[in-house]
C-alpha cells in the first residue's frame, strides 16, 4: 500500500510517505509513517459505560477482553484506541502480538529515528464522520469505517464485517478505491448509498473530505512503548519525590507560623480591649456593658458636657479628654490608661510608633486647644514609644 498525507509547515505543505514494512521497497530517506498488516493488529469493540474514567476504564476494558474471547493478556500489546472527537470515551482496544511487534521494530533498523509512527494500515486510511473508505488489494480489504473504527480482512471475513456495519448504521456515502471486488462490490451496492472513487465528489453528498491521521491515530504509535515511558515517568516522579516532601514541609511550617502569629495578635487585641474597659470602668461606665467603646465613652462626654454647673469642675477634664480624644483617633496611638490627678490634670499613658508621631500629636493636641506636654517617655523595642501626657485643668474648667 502507497499512500501520501501532507503536514503544514510555516504556511506551506511538505508530503510525508506511508512505507510498508511487508514491502519489498526499502524505507524512505525522510520522515514516514510506518505501515504494518491490520491482519495482524485488530480493533476489537467493548461495551464500556461513558461514566468510567482513566485507570478504572483500562482495567475495565481487558477484564471485559478476557471474559469475551478468553485466555490471558501474555504475550499481547494492548492500546486503547483514543479515536475520534472524544477520546476519553474510547469503545476499542487496539491488539498486536508482542513478538510481531518485535519484528516490526527490528523491519524499521537503521531507519527508525525518521519514523514518525508504527499503524496498522486501515489506520493510515483518510477518515471523516459519516463515510466508509474501502480500500481493496488483490487479496485483502482494507476498511475505514469512520473515525473511530476500521479493519483490514480477507475479502469473506470483511464482507461480514460490513454487513455487520451496516446494520449498526451505515455511513452517508462511500469512498471506493482499489482493484474490484465482487461481493465487496455487490454488496456496496445494495447498500443504496452514493459511491463515490475521488474524494472531491463527497461535497455533493453532504460529507466533508477525509483526512489523514486527523483523529488522533498518531497517538496509537506502535514503535511506542507504553509501559517504558510508565516506568521513566515514575522514575522522574521518585527523583521529584525528595524536593516535594520539603517544598509541602516548609509550606506547613509557614501555615504553622502564620497561625501561631494570627493568635499571638488576636491575644494582643484581647488584652487591648481588655485593658480598655478596665481603664472605662474606672474612669467613665463603672457599671453596665460596655458595646461599643468609642460610641458609649463619646455618649458619657456629652453627659458630661451637658452636665449641671455644680459639678462643672469634675466635668472639664471629661471635656479635655473628649477633645484629647479626637485628636487621638486620627494617629496610631495604644492608650493603656487615663487618671485624673489632681495637680496634673489629666494623664494619659499612650503607646506610639516613634517619637517624631509624639511630637505630630502632641502639636496637633496643643492646635485642639489642650495644653498638652509630655511627662515621661521612653523607648521599647516590641511596643516602640511608651509616653505620659498630661494636660492640666483648672478648677473653673478652663485649660492652663
């Protein structure tokens, strides 16, 4: 059998030669797909549920091999044939004889390296949905029966297995090539269906033109060794194996790390809080819950500020610290705690970033109108400043 296909390259197309190894002619000189007996490398049809996937599909398929034609799977190449538009739905496993195989390696020789592909020859057939090519030898039929299908047969066990197509449901029409056949012929034409021996006259019938090697045959290589390349990827996955184990170790020390800080800030905020409603509790809502702290201490300066001229002197530090306190919420400042001490006025024990922000706050707490100055600072280096303000108040209320 001599056939051509045609790839693309950069625009252009360049012939790729389909050699017979059981020919006489020596292999071409340039990259070929190697064509071996379809005799001798069956499809051979399963009934596989759509829903089985991968490994479960493989096993599923030669359990059901065993269980339809007996024996045991020794001595045999088996391949799914991942055909046609849905390969991951493949009905068919591709059969070869191991020692066959051998022979077919050892008939490539020297020119294995330019050989693109190892086929059976109905798999070097073009093939499009809805057609039948039928290609005839002297002796042999040579079937494509769509994308996902074919055989190459004697001319009495391929005139059943058309027979046995065509009650499955034939094709639109029927691309016929090679010496005639007459019960392939006859039986072609009762079939009723258009006949046609150049692919150009498929249009007029509704069929596309066949292609070759456009559903995925290539992937059926034969000169491919499924099991070596298992092997080699498992190999490579077991050299991985050692960086991967400490890539998922410094991952979880990191998550670990992460937590470990998440909590430690959480705690943090806690004591915040904690230490916040202490020092309310002291100096403004002894009593009662305590909700929202910015909303309930800006409800009791109100009280304050509204409150009678009798307690007028107790009052006034609650109006500085209202004001202290607006000041305060536009910087990063941790307030730890505020007193009123007599002499001093009001105190306030703050944490800040560094000392340039206690100086940005104690100027923007002086334009508020507080007479503000820092008592006491120093430096940590978890917390950053720790300082004292005091703003005195006089007893008429008013800032000095």
């Amino acid at each position: 059998m001599s056939l051509t296909l045609t790839r693309k390259s950069r625009g252009t197309t360049a012939p790729l030669p389909v050699h017979d190894l059981t020919g006489d002619t020596p292999p071409p000189r340039v990259p070929f797909v190697a064509s071996v007996p379809g005799m001798a490398a069956p499809l051979v049809p399963l009934d596989l549920p759509p829903t089985l996937k991968g490994q479960t599909r493989d096993r599923v398929a030669r359990r059901q091999l065993r269980d339809a034609y007996g024996g045991t799977e020794a001595g045999l190449d088996i391949r799914p044939a991942r055909l046609g538009v849905a390969p991951d739905q493949w009905t068919r496993l591709l059969l070869t004889d191991a020692g066959d195989r051998r022979d077919w390696l050892r008939a490539l020789g020297a020119f294995a390296p330019l050989c693109r592909a190892m086929l059976p020859d109905y798999l070097c057939l073009p093939a499009a949905p809805d057609l039948w090519v039928i290609e005839t030898t002297e002796t042999a039929v040579i079937a494509r029966l769509g994308p996902e299908d074919g055989f190459a047969a004697e001319p009495d066990l391929a005139l059943a297995l058309l027979q046995e197509a065509a009650r499955n449901g034939g094709p639109r029409a029927i691309l016929r090539q090679g010496p005639a056949q007459p019960a392939i012929d006859a039986l072609l034409a009762a079939l009723n269906l258009p006949i046609c021996t150049d692919p150009a006259d498929l249009a007029a019938h509704g069929v596309a033109a066949p292609t070759r090697f456009a559903h995925n045959e290539l992937a059926l290589d034969l000169a491919r060794d499924p099991g070596a390349e298992r092997a080699e990827m498992r190999r490579t996955l077991s050299r991985l194996r050692l960086p991967l184990a400490l890539a998922v170790l410094g991952l979880t020390g990191w998550i670990t790390a992460t937590m470990i800080e998440t909590r430690a800030l959480n705690a943090q905020g806690l004591a915040y809080r904690l230490n916040a409603e202490r020092i309310l509790r002291q100096v403004m809502i002894p009593t009662g819950p305590i909700l929202d702290i910015r909303s309930q201490v800006a409800q009791v300066m109100d009280s304050a500020r509204n409150a009678n001229s009798d307690v007028e002197t107790e009052a006034r530090p609650l109006d500085v610290l209202r004001r202290a306190g607006g000041v305060m919420a536009n910087h990063e400042t941790t307030i730890t705690r505020v007193s009123y001490q007599p002499g001093a006025g009001l105190v306030i024990d703050l944490q800040i970033s560094d000392f340039a922000a206690l100086d940005a706050l104690v100027s923007d707490l002086r334009t508020a109108g507080t007479e503000a100055r820092v008592a006491q600072s120093i430096t940590r280096e978890s917390t950053g400043v720790e300082a004292v303000l005091a703003m005195a108040v006089t007893e008429g209320g008013d800032n000095r």
